[in-house]
C-alpha cells in the first residue's frame, strides 16, 4: 500500500494521462478499417526515402513492379527522403524525416509497407495533442480546471481524430501549433501591464523562449501553413502593443517585449529560409486546386459556410455518409438527436464569453486565446478572396486554429463546472421543464463529441472520398478478359512533381484485400498495370507512346483507364463505358484483334 502512495499521481497528471490514453485508443480504433488514398500513398513513399519515379514507366507492369515506390529499401536514409521530397513534392521535409525513422521500426507487409505504422504516428501526434492543448488553455486562462476540460474537448475532436487517422502531417502540425499557443500564452502574459500595487510581470526565461523559436520553426518546417497560426500570434500582439502604445509607451521598450521580438526575428529567420521552396509551391499543381472564381456572387459564400461547418466539425459532427435509406435514416436521426446539443453548444460558449469576462484573469485569456482563433479565421479569409486560393475548401488547413478553438472550448465552459454557488447556471431541456446543471451540460457536450468521434472511425462521418475497393469490385465483376488498369501521369516542366500517387492507391488496396495470390482474391488472371506519362513539353507525341504499351499486352483484354475518356478505336480498343466508382473516374474499353 505504501508502495502504491509513493508512485501516486497527482491529479492534475492523472487526468492528463487519462485524455491522453483515451485519445490515442480512440484514434488506433479501426485504424485499418478505411481505405487508403493518394495522398496517403504519396506520403509513405517520400517516408521511405524513395521516388514515386521508381515504379517503370510507360510499359505494362506486375502489381509487384507498380508498388516499388511503397516498398521499403535498406539503403534509404532520411537524406533520401528529404532529397525525394523535395525533387518531387512541395511539403517540407521535419514530418517525412521523423515518420522514415518510425517505420524502420515495423516490419512489411509482403515487402510492401504496412500501411498501420504509416498511420500510427500521426495517430499518437494527435493523441499528443490532448496534453498540450492541457497546457495552452492552463496557461492561457490560469486555470488547471479548464485545461482538464480543453484537452477532454480535444481528445474526442472528431475534426482531429480525422486527421490523426490518416498518414498525413497534420497531426503533426495541429500538435506544435498547440504547443506554440502555450508558449504563446505565457509571453503573452509576460506582457500584461500590473494592476496598481502589484509587481511587475517577468519576461519569459531564455530557455522559453529558445524552445518558443524551435516549436516555431519546426512547426513551418512540418506545415507551411503554420506560419498563418504564427501571423495570428503576431496580430494578437500587434494588438497589445498598440493598446499598451497609446498610454505608456516606454513599455513597448522593456524587457518583455525585447524578450519577444527576439523571438519574433527568430521565428522569422527560421520561416525564410524556406522561402525559395515556397515560392515553387505557389502556382504548381499541387496549389491549383485550391483556385477559386470569384467572379461568381455565390462563390463568396462558400468560404463563409465551409469555416462554419468546420468550426462545428471541430466539437461535433452527424453521421453523414448515407447508402440506401438505412443509411439516410441514420443521417437524419443523427442531425435531429445532435442539433440541439449544438444549438445548446453555442448559447453556452456565448453566455460564457460574458461571464469569463467578468474577471481580468478571464478577460486577458480571452484577448489572448479568443484573439487568436478570430486573427486566423480572418487570415484564411484574407488568403482566400485576396489571393484567390480557398483554403477553407476540404477543412484539412483548419490544423491552423482547431487548438485554438480547443482551448476557447476548455476555458468558456469551464466556467460552468464549479456547483458550489447557490444558484446552479442551468440549461432548460427544449420542450419541458426539465433543467441541466452546468456541470450536466458540459458533460452532454463532452458526450456528443466522443458519439461524433466514433461516427468518424466508424467512416460514418469525415468518410473517405476515395474507395479503391469499390473500384476493384467493379473492374473483376465488368471485365470478360484479363484486365489492364491505365493511369495518364502528367509531368510539370520545372516544377515538382508526384506521378501515378492515385494508381499505387489503388494498387496498394488490391495488395492489402485482393492480392492475386489468394485464391479468394477473386482474379482469374492476375491485373496489369501501366503508368501513361504525359510530359508538358513532350518529344514525341504521347498517342504514339500508348499505342506501343497496348501492343506489347496480348488480346483480347480489359482496359480500364483511370481519369481519361480518349477514342482508342484506332489502337483496337472499343469503349464500353465512361463513369466512376469508388470516387475514381474511368473509362472501361475492350480491347480485341486489331
């Protein structure tokens, strides 16, 4: 018994230990159960050090050959993975070069990678995200009590559990933008001018703010993004200096701000040096999608709803991937069962803006926090109509302020936790006389957030739009011959490129559920593949290039061209059909004697 008080944890670690445990099994749950997508495939291959070159080009390949650039190789280093990443893709390297390091851990699959460490590591980021947030709201508001309460919040996020579900870097991202804020949280504080009496704020130590610098830079080193979550920091204390400016000026010169411009110019020299990569990035294909016209009225409001529904994501979520009307019964069972939480939601986070301003403690976290959330969301706005770039569109960039918007959660309702007052702030239950303590409501909130985060691993919500499986039913159920599966890969002049991601996506999910050597795989014939590479400034015509791959495959056979409707009448193929499956578009031809 002595033994077991020795090694007692103190509360406060204890629950954080708790939300951190529950967020990491929540975010292993079912992690293998959604299909794998390009994006996801992209990653991996830059993971392992290779090229997503590797796989042959322009002839008819084995499943084997097509899956090369996912198979590990032991001569990879991390200095392959950064030199592949940036010769062929725009991120920046500090995820890639961490998640190389974790999967030399794990063994293959068959000598491909195992698709369940790729995505475990974002995985414990985001359950990593739990405890920071802890500290962003703890050291923002100056209350342990709405810590506990924000980083309960973040544990069941359903927006973040979709994120940490994939093997994407945006876990990783969401996690040193969180530990950004806590640092954040205690310059901001250094700064705050004393009450009449009271002492003199201290500037952070040099060691906070060494370490404030390196989350920074290895923050826009994992994500370019961050750097709007690093300019939402610096409007906040924009904002303070002006406000400190007007009446005491000489503030702006003493030692908490000089702590914090140095840290500025070092998160600055930090951010530049990546500047050259950036300026790659913008205008290449990896960045056009996010192009928005603006020149239609509707266009504008978009933007608008997209951020509200991702704000809402962030707490709460409906099941909203329907198939039949067993599917579309749960839809609106779902919307009709979490809409007045959500309308609940709102009024109390409201009604707790006022009361949390009440006090100069919760005034100055709000300032902090509150002004944090809303200079991002301004930002992405900003970014969106002024450069004609819709991050809104798709939620993913919302990394940037999901733990703001975490730590506004803990340090509102916390403020109803506390029943020792005589009169209970309740919540009346719509349509009776029913009431809600506050400490009930908060726990209702906290409740729809973990239903939402299991409608997410169940792939009920923030589902899949690529289902590769889907796609390789139809091509075994439709296909007469032996099947070939095509994909036209365009290359950029001059500009990075990945090529054949959305293929080996494919070819990943046959490898995984229907590998040819099962005999339950359902394959007759083993499918073959291809990659079609479609230069921008080509030697020779390409047409002429894909007839030579359609002649080396013996007749008849099934075609099935991902992304591409051609006539290919002339090379012997007639076209069956052209429509989709899986969210893959293709064109299916038969291909006989010529």
């Amino acid at each position: 018994m002595r033994l077991f008080k020795t090694w007692q944890l103190p509360p406060p670690a204890f629950w954080m230990l708790l939300w951190f445990g529950l967020a990491l099994a929540i975010r292993l749950l079912g992690l293998m159960s959604k299909p794998l997508w390009m994006d996801e495939a992209a990653t991996v291959i830059f993971t392992l050090g290779n090229s997503s070159y590797s796989a042959p080009l322009d002839q008819v390949i084995s499943l084997d050959q097509l899956l090369t650039p996912l198979q590990p190789r032991p001569e990879a280093t991390v200095g392959s993975t950064i030199h592949y990443l940036m010769q062929e893709d725009n991120h920046p390297p500090a995820y890639f070069a961490i998640a190389h390091l974790w999967m030399n851990l794990f063994p293959t699959a068959q000598g491909v990678a195992l698709p369940w460490a790729a995505r475990a590591l974002p995985a414990l980021f985001g359950a990593l995200s739990a405890p920071a947030v802890y500290l962003a709201v703890w050291l923002g508001f100056r209350s342990v009590l709405a810590g506990q309460i924000g980083a309960a919040f973040m544990a069941v996020s359903p927006f973040g559990v979709a994120m940490s579900q994939e093997a994407r870097h945006y876990s990783m991202a969401t996690l040193l933008v969180a530990l950004g804020l806590a640092c954040f949280a205690v310059g901001g504080w250094s700064l705050r001018r004393p009450r009449p009496g009271a002492a003199a704020p201290r500037p952070i130590s040099l060691p906070l703010a060494l370490l404030w610098v390196g989350i920074n830079a290895l923050a826009f080193a994992t994500h370019y993004f961050t750097v709007l979550a690093l300019l939402a920091q610096a409007l906040v204390l924009v904002a303070l200096a002006i406000h400190q400016g007007r009446t005491q000026p000489k503030l702006l010169w003493q030692r908490p701000w000089r702590r914090l411009y140095g840290v500025m110019l070092g998160t600055l020299a930090g951010c530049l040096a990546w500047l050259p990569v950036l300026l790659n990035f913008y205008g290449s294909s990896q960045s056009s999608n996010l192009a928005i016209d603006l020149s239609q009225p509707m266009r504008w409001l978009d933007p608008i709803a997209q951020t509200l529904a991702g704000l809402i994501f962030m707490v709460i979520t409906p099941i909203t991937r329907a198939q039949g009307a067993l599917g579309v019964a749960a839809v609106v069972l779902s919307v009709l069962v979490l809409l007045p939480v959500l309308l609940g939601l709102v009024a109390r986070l409201i009604q707790a803006w006022s009361l949390v301003s009440l006090t100069d403690q919760g005034r100055f976290g709000l300032f902090l926090m509150g002004g944090f959330v809303l200079a991002a969301i301004a930002l992405f706005f900003a970014v969106t109509y002024g450069l004609g770039m819709d991050i809104t569109r798709g939620h993913r960039y919302n990394f940037v302020f999901h733990p703001g918007v975490m730590v506004l959660v803990g340090g509102l309702l916390a403020t109803y936790w506390p029943e020792t007052t005589a009169q209970p702030r309740s919540l009346r239950i719509p349509f009776t006389q029913q009431k809600f303590s506050g400490r009930r409501t908060v726990q209702v909130f906290w409740v729809a957030g973990l239903v939402s985060a299991l409608f997410v691993v169940s792939n009920l919500a923030f589902a899949k739009y690529f289902a590769p499986a889907e796609l390789v039913r139809t091509i075994q159920t439709e296909s007469t011959h032996p099947a070939l599966i095509g994909f036209p890969a365009p290359i950029e002049a001059e500009k990075p490129t990945v090529i054949g991601h959305e293929l080996l996506s494919i070819g990943w999910e046959i490898h995984r559920h229907f590998n040819p050597s099962d005999p339950d795989s359902g394959w007759t014939v083993p499918p073959q593949f291809f990659l079609w590479t479609l230069p921008s400034n080509p030697t020779a015509p390409p047409e002429e290039k894909l007839a030579e791959i359609l002649a080396t495959m013996p007749r008849p056979f099934d075609l099935w061209f991902i992304h591409i409707g051609s006539d290919l009448s002339a090379n012997g193929c007639q076209q069956l059909s052209q429509t989709g499956s899986g969210g893959h578009p293709y064109s299916h031809y038969e291909c006989a004697t010529l």
